[in-house]
C-alpha cells in the first residue's frame, strides 16, 4: 500500500458539508493511477490500495479531523482480495451513516483500449496472470458489474489523455460536483476514407446537395462562407439540420444521466471535406446550450 500525504491548509477548517470523501474504482488499466495522482495535485490526501475493512476507519479520520483531512481520495480495486465480497455492503454503510457523503467513481474504458494499454506496459491482468488479458478484462467487467451500478459517476476514459483526465478531475474539484460536462467530440469524416472506430453515433449527410460539383467550392471546406451559404440555401439542408439538432438535443441529457463521460458523433459525407465540416461546425454552435455537456469539433479529412 502506497501512501501521499498533503501538508494541512493554514486557513480555518472547511465547513462540514465541503468535506470530499472520493473512493476510486473501476476495471485495470482503466487510469485510476493518473486519477489518483490528479488529485493529488489538487491538494487530496491519497491512498491507494486501502483495504476495503479500513475505509470506515479512513472516513471516521476524516470527519474528526477536518484541518488535516478536509479532501480524501482513496483508490480500491480488485488488487486488493477482500474487495469484490466486503466493498458494497462497505459502501452502503458508508453512505448511511450521513456524517460524511462519500462520492464513487467507476473509471472504466473500451475492451480495445485496455488490452492495448496492458501490451503498452507489458504488465499482466491482475484476474489473468496465467491467460490473456482480454480473458481478464471479460472477467474483471462482470465481477465490477455491481459495483458499477453503485457508482456516483463512470467515467470512461477510453479516449481521454493524461492531461484530458486530469483536466476533468480539477473541474470536479473546482465545482464541486459529483458529475463532470460530458464531453461531446463531433467529428467530420469521409466514407471513402472509413467510419471513425470510435463513432458511438454516425449520420450520413450524403442525402444533402454537394459543393464538391460546384464551380468556385471544390477547392474550399465546409469552413468557408461560400460552402455554408451554399448548403443553407439548398432545399433540405435546413430541415435536415433542425431534426438533427432536435435528435441529439433530446438524446444528449440521456447520456448524460446514464453517466457517459464521452460521446463520439461522426458525421460523413463522401470526401469529408464540405457537407459534413458544415454540419459539424452548425451543430458546435447549436448544442451549445445543452446541459451537462461539452462540445468539439474535429474534421479528420479537411
């Protein structure tokens, strides 16, 4: 069990109800390291690797010593062999108790990612010393099913970098939510050059007028003023824009809910240079709005 230890604030003591009690978990090789060293740096007293038995006795510590540990953060996972058995009927102890309200955060990520960050490290699935990863990543998944459901916040971070993932905790902290923006990445794209591998929602917008045949506008994008007073003009675009907008305005605050962190919505046309770098860039300014969430564009073809 590895220990870091923060220097108590000078400042009088935080008032009771900003106590942060944060337990981290969720599958390997999901970052729950960079989480925990994240909040670290945002001034938590962190452990990792507690022993589940010992949490009530780390939160009672916190709640009778609020100068030195006012922001607790602990990661516990499937390292640790008492886990899985003791940490749910832990936890809904923890969260009666009302003294002190504990937040769970599941980190998690695609099967995909995990076995390439597993190969990157060249370290073995702590549930598969003897298998491959991906026998332990199927393993891991259903034995945290439970625990998952339990969880405050999942946050995925399949496509998140270091810098991205400490970027959502520090806005934790600076909030105080238990629920960070979800990230909404729009991302334009040419059929001709594939499907995004990570779109979780992908629409065609080859059924709209293309620029690509009109004299002036090939050599532009969907970026260029000619390209989207072009489009705008052009019977459907409109209608076609405001459904779509309506789909996703409804279907965002559904993700949300359900606790995805990061969404993917690729939108195609055939070369990816004009009609689907428009609608991507109209969308940005159109979900701006939306509650819960985050949005940016990126065009892999222009």
């Amino acid at each position: 069990m590895t220990t870091a230890r923060r220097k108590a604030p000078t400042e009088p003591p935080p008032a009771r109800e900003t106590l942060r009690f944060v337990i981290l978990t969720g599958l390997s090789g999901s970052g729950k390291t960079q989480a925990i060293r994240a909040l670290e740096d945002l001034g938590y007293f962190c452990i990792d690797n507690l022993p589940t038995q010992l949490i009530p006795t780390m939160s009672k510590l916190s709640s009778h010593d609020e100068a030195a540990l006012s922001k607790v953060a602990i990661v516990v996972d499937v390292r640790e062999g008492g886990f899985l058995k003791e940490f749910p009927r832990v936890y809904r102890q923890l969260k009666a108790r009302g003294k002190l309200k504990p937040t769970l955060i599941f980190l998690e990520a695609t099967d995909s990612t995990l076995v390439r960050r597993f190969s990157e490290t060249r370290r073995p699935h702590p549930l598969a010393a003897d298998r491959s990863v991906s026998e332990g990543i199927t393993e891991e998944r259903q034995k945290l099913d439970a625990i998952r459901s339990m969880a405050d916040m999942i946050l995925d971070t399949s496509n998140m970098t270091v810098h991205e993932l400490r970027e959502r905790f520090m806005q934790m902290s600076r909030d105080g939510r238990t629920r960070a923006e979800m990230v909404v990445n729009l991302v334009s794209f040419g059929y001709k050059n594939g499907v995004p591998l990570d779109a979780d929602l992908v629409f065609d917008v080859r059924c709209l007028p293309n620029p690509h045949f009109v004299e002036g506008l090939r050599s532009l994008t969907g970026r260029d003023a000619p390209v989207v007073n072009y489009m705008r003009k052009a019977p459907g675009t409109l209608e076609f824009m405001d459904r779509l907008k309506g789909f996703l305005e409804f279907a965002l605050p559904q993700y949300v809910r359900e606790g995805k962190s990061y969404l993917t919505v690729a939108i195609g046309c055939t070369g990816g240079r004009h009609r689907s770098v428009m609608i991507a860039e109209a969308l940005r300014q159109s979900l701006a709005n939306v509650k819960g969430v985050k949005t940016r564009v990126k065009h892999r073809d222009s």
